[in-house]
C-alpha cells in the first residue's frame, strides 16, 4: 500500500497517461467492433470516452516539448494518411467492408494532424508571423468549404478531390474522431498548456457543456428522451473526467516506447476488425 501512495504522489508521467489510455481505447474499440453480437458491455465505451482526451493531452505535450517537431508531426502524418486513405475505399468505395456493411471510421490521427499544424500557427502569430500564422491557423478550419466548392464547380474532380481530403491535406470532417468539437477541444488543450488548472477547466467545462448541457437540452424535446439517456446512451461528456488524470501530469516524459504507440493504434484496429468479421460470418 505504502509503494502505492508514494507512486500517486508522485503523480502520473506521459507514459502512464498513454497506458491508460490505450487500455481505455481498446475495451471502447472491443465494444465498438464486437457490439453486434450483444455480449460486450456497454461501460466499456463508457470508459472509452475518456480515452481521447487523454492522447490529446500527451500529444499537445509531446508537441510541445519535442525536439524535432517536423518529425514529431511527419510520423502522426503518415499514419493519418495510411489510414485515411484506406477509410476512403472502405466508404466510396465499399472495399473491405464487413458483410454487414459495417467498417472502421476510426481517425483520431488525422485529428491530431490538423491540429499539429494550428499549434505551429498559434505559435507563428506568437511570434508575429502573421501571414504564416494565419495560413497554418484558418485554412486547416476553412479547407473543407473550399473543397466543396471546387467540387460543386468541377465535378469531374470531385473523386481526386475526395481522395486527397482524405489523405494528404486531410479535412477535420472525413470521420467521427475529427470533428469541428474535437478541434476546438484539442485547441484549448494548447492554447492554455502554461496553466494546467486552467487547461483542464477549459476543457472539461466545454465537454461538459456542449455533450451534457446542451445536448441535453436539444435532446429533451424528442418524444421519449428521459435524463437517464445521458448517463447510459449519450454518454459522450464522461470525456470531461479525463481533466481529473490530466491534473495528475508529473509533467514527465516516463518510459517513452513511442514506436510501439504509434504502431499499436493502426495495428489493433485492423486485427479486432478481421476478428469481428470473422466471428460475423461464424455466427451468420
């Protein structure tokens, strides 16, 4: 018991929060996967919710104190672009889709990409290169418009387009983990870094409020909605619960095993997804 208060009390490094994390991230992806056979639980994507924006975090961490920030970002790149690009011909394209038609929308990676590139813009503005401030700042937020439009106008580009929204200059709405909320949520993890209590407040009071508060409220006027829906189906402000293992940071790297992070995301999302689809087809 003793080792065990001496090791909280000397809080949690960015290793142990990316422990957590993926430990979170797999029983959310065992029940994302696996849902359809009506035996996994559903607290394990309760857990879940907090996984995210835990690898938020530590990725505003990692970004902020890496050494080589082109590398750091080039690595988190190319996993988006793989993964993307393969999300792309499952959707478009109905390639490698399970029988049910269900496939993998997993890409916090494309995410974390677009994100990166506003915290160097941050950055710039910080350091009044306003041009390049702003370029890297607004067009990752309006380059989804400007695809569209170019799309309405040349249609015939409308697939190569959608291809390379997907993968090389990625847009925040190709999958459920890159929205509009994720971005605004990740840019409050950076904006106040310097302030831990601050950062964890901004965040955990913008989840709170917009999955909880107001969601909530437009929720209540459908027909049947009863407040016990947000604890057991709309579940997704128990992300705001990850700000109590934030407060946790020792603000020290720990072990690292950086290259088996990167390689266990992609990797454990194909394997449980030929899995599920091998236990659909023994099942049907």
């Amino acid at each position: 018991m003793s080792k065990v208060k001496t090791y909280l009390s000397n809080g949690l490094s960015g290793t142990d929060l990316k422990t957590i994390a993926l430990v979170l991230m797999v029983l959310d992806h065992i029940h994302y996967f696996f849902g359809f056979t009506g035996a996994v639980p559903e607290w394990f994507s309760m857990l879940g919710r907090l996984s995210a924006p835990l690898f938020m975090f530590c990725m505003v961490e990692g970004f902020t104190h890496t050494h080589n920030r082109k590398k750091y970002f080039l690595k988190v790149y190319l996993i988006s672009i793989f993964m993307n690009g393969l999300l792309f011909f499952m959707q478009f394209a109905k390639i490698l889709n399970r029988p049910d038609h269900f496939f993998p929308m997993n890409g916090m990676m494309t995410a974390f990409t677009l994100l990166m590139v506003m915290y160097q813009g941050i950055d710039w503005l910080s350091e009044k290169h306003w041009i390049r401030g702003l370029c890297a700042l607004i067009l990752p937020i309006i380059w989804p418009i400007i695809g569209g439009l170019l799309s309405n106008a040349f249609p015939q580009l409308a697939t190569p387009l959608g291809f390379v929204a997907y993968t090389f200059l990625p847009i925040w709405n190709s999958n459920p983990d890159a929205t509009v909320l994720t971005m605004a949520a990740g840019i409050l993890l950076y904006v106040f870094r310097k302030h831990r209590k601050i950062q964890v407040c901004a965040f955990s009071g913008f989840t709170f409020l917009y999955y909880f508060v107001y969601l909530s409220r437009m929720l209540s006027t459908l027909p049947g909605f009863t407040w016990s829906q947000m604890f057991t189906q709309y579940y997704e402000w128990y992300g705001a619960i990850a700000g109590l293992l934030m407060l946790c940071y020792n603000g020290k790297r720990g072990a690292g095993h950086q290259k088996f992070f990167y390689i266990f995301y992609p990797a454990h999302i194909y394997l449980l997804y030929a899995l599920s689809w091998g236990l659909y087809l023994l099942l049907n």
